[in-house]
C-alpha cells in the first residue's frame, strides 16, 4: 500500500507538477474547477428549489429543479397523450432493454444470437404497437405526437441499424473494380456528404410527398427516419472504407486462393476486422446520429430537446430555460458517456480476443 501511494504521488509530481508552467496551470485549472464546483453547489443544492412552486422558485436565489418537477413528462414524452405516457415509456424501456441484452457478451453465442433476433423482432412490433396503437383496445396516436426520448431513442436505433449495411456496401461498392458501381457508390456518398442534415429532414418531409405516384403517402415518421438512414450511411461507408484500407492485399489474395467466393471473403475475413479496426469511429457516428435528432424539430417532430422547448412556451415557467438545458444535456451527458465506455471495453476485449471481462 506505502509502495502503491509513493508511486501514485511520483505520477502526479511527473505529470502534473514536473515544471513551474506545469505546477502553475495545474493549480490554475484546479482553482477554477474549483471555484465552479463551489458555485454551482451553491446554486443548484443548497439555494435550490425542489418543488414546482413558481413563487418560491421566483424568490429563489438558486436553481429551480421545481420546473423538472412540473414539466419532466412533457420533457420525455413531448406532445404524446398525458393519459397515454405509460406506452411510451414501456415501448422505450423494452428498446432500452434489448440494447442491454445485446451488449452482454453472454448472449453471443449462435443461441443467443437467436434469441437477440426473436428479443428485438419482438420489441420492434411491441413499440410501434405502443406508441401507435389502434389494436389491442389501444387508443390510435398519431406519429406527429410522438415527442421526446422514446422519439430519439427510435430515431437513433433505426438510423444506425439500417444505416450500417448500406454503408458497408457503398464502401465495397466503391473499392470495387466495376467503373459503373464505383462511380455511383462514390457519387452517391459525395453527393449527400454535401448537403447538412437539415436539408435532407426538408426533402423527406415536404419534397418527397410530392413525387410520390398519386394516392400513395408515406407517414411523416417513416420519411424522416428514411432521410436519417440515407444520410448516416453516406458517413457509415466513408467510416468502413478506412477499415477496409487497413486490411493488407494479401489477406484478399490468400482467402481467394482457398476458394472463397467474393462475398465469403468480404464476410468471413475481411469485414470482421475492418468492423473491429473502426469500432471508435463507429461509435462516434452513433454519438453524432443521437445529436442529430435535435434536428428534426425543424420539421415539426419534437425530440428530447425539441419537448424542450414545448415546455419552455409556457410563459410562467421560461425563465428557468439553464435548469431544463441541464437537464437534457445532463441525459445526453450520461447516454453518451455510457456509449463511450462500452465501446472501450468492447475494443479491449476484441484485441484481447475475448477474455477480457
């Protein structure tokens, strides 16, 4: 233990203390956190407003927490029905739980990757059942009311579920020694890497509709969600593109020798390791995707921070717009952070192959 704290104060003197500019922006840094930490317990624990008491809040001095206490369903739910919230929140949680279960190494064994399967085919139709309704002796909700993080956490799901095997085949497209699927791979992820999001939300939701045949219409849910995978997979491929560039021509060659077909060398081989390669790269596009759905409050969708704002029109409560902010930011701190993590451990274990726990 002596031999543990000497070497641990030598780091910190090496790291952090080894010169007079280090020590001094070592200390620098340290007052300022430490000045904030002070403040912020000040404002947001012991000045702090609890309960949704708006003249206590207004004669506070410190955080009103009173406003999450009043609005947290509106936050989380957005525009869907009050009385009908507990769908939403049960459709969510059943998502939440299979991302858990397909993060548990446990379930990847040939069974439990059936069972996966069976979990998330089962979770799909139960969310939409739930947040749609219309069966069942459920009342129907349209898509345009559903709001918040049930509306973030689906659009986050379907983008990178269905953004992924696109992406790989734009990356295999254009690494392909066909001209024609080359140049329409690279044209295709050229084209929507140059355009924002934004843009493309406005053609899925208004430009869209309009070149459909007549009598045919898409609900406006699926549209966004569609324009959201079109436009993640451009990103997608470039990211398994670099994975592919660091599997050597010699790999190719001697799968091919063996007598492995072109789909079971890109299947068997080479995939698998270019996946493993870009696993931080891949995690930084699910962290972008999860932003992105702020987006689609410009076309009339509220998402977590897009409920926000709802909340925030009621005159009475919309001063308090720092503690609704941290509030969500504080979600989003959190899910990503979790994200973070997992993704290093799962890099870890892939490089130790396996049996890492």
């Amino acid at each position: 233990m002596v031999a543990m704290n000497a070497s641990l104060v030598q780091t910190l003197r090496k790291d952090y203390f080894g010169s007079p500019v280090s020590s001094l922006l070592t200390l620098l840094i340290a007052g300022c956190l430490f000045w904030f930490a002070a403040e912020f317990i000040d404002w947001g624990v012991v000045n702090a407003v609890g309960q949704a008491d708006l003249s206590l809040c207004r004669a506070s001095d410190g955080a009103c927490w009173g406003f999450i206490s009043e609005k947290w369903r509106l936050i989380l739910f957005g525009r869907y029905p009050y009385e009908e919230q507990w769908r939403a929140g049960l459709g969510t949680a059943l998502i939440v739980f299979m991302l858990v279960a397909t993060a548990v190494p446990h379930f990847w064994t040939k069974r439990g990757f059936k069972l996966l399967v069976t979990g998330w085919l089962i979770a799909f139709v139960m969310f939409f059942i739930l947040m749609a309704g219309g069966i069942f002796g459920l009342s129907s909700v349209d898509s345009d009311a559903w709001g918040g993080l049930p509306l973030t956490v689906i659009l986050t799901l379907i983008g990178m579920t269905f953004s992924a095997p696109i992406g790989i085949l734009l990356a295999i497209g254009r690494r392909s020694n066909l001209p024609i699927v080359r140049v329409l791979s690279a044209s295709y992820i050229e084209l929507v890497r140059g355009v924002p999001l934004i843009t493309v939300l406005f053609v899925a939701t208004y430009i869209f509709p309009l070149l459909l045949p007549a009598g045919w219409m898409i609900d406006g849910f699926w549209r966004i969600a569609l324009g959201i995978v079109l436009f993640q997979a451009a990103y997608m491929a470039e990211t398994v593109r670099g994975g592919l560039q660091t599997i050597s021509s010699g790999q190719y060659n001697a799968a091919a020798s063996l007598g492995f077909k072109p789909w079971q060398v890109y299947s068997y081989v080479i995939l698998p390791q270019a996946l493993v390669a870009v696993i931080p790269a891949l995690v930084n596009s699910l962290l972008s995707t999860f932003m992105d759905t702020s987006l689609v409050t410009v076309v009339s969708m509220y998402d977590l921070t897009g409920a926000l704002r709802l909340a925030l029109g009621d005159p009475q409560w919309r001063q308090f717009f720092i503690e609704g902010y941290l509030f969500v930011a504080a979600i989003y701190f959190f899910s990503s952070l979790l994200m973070s993590r997992y993704s290093i451990w799962l890099e870890r274990r892939v490089k130790e192959g396996g049996n890492h726990d």
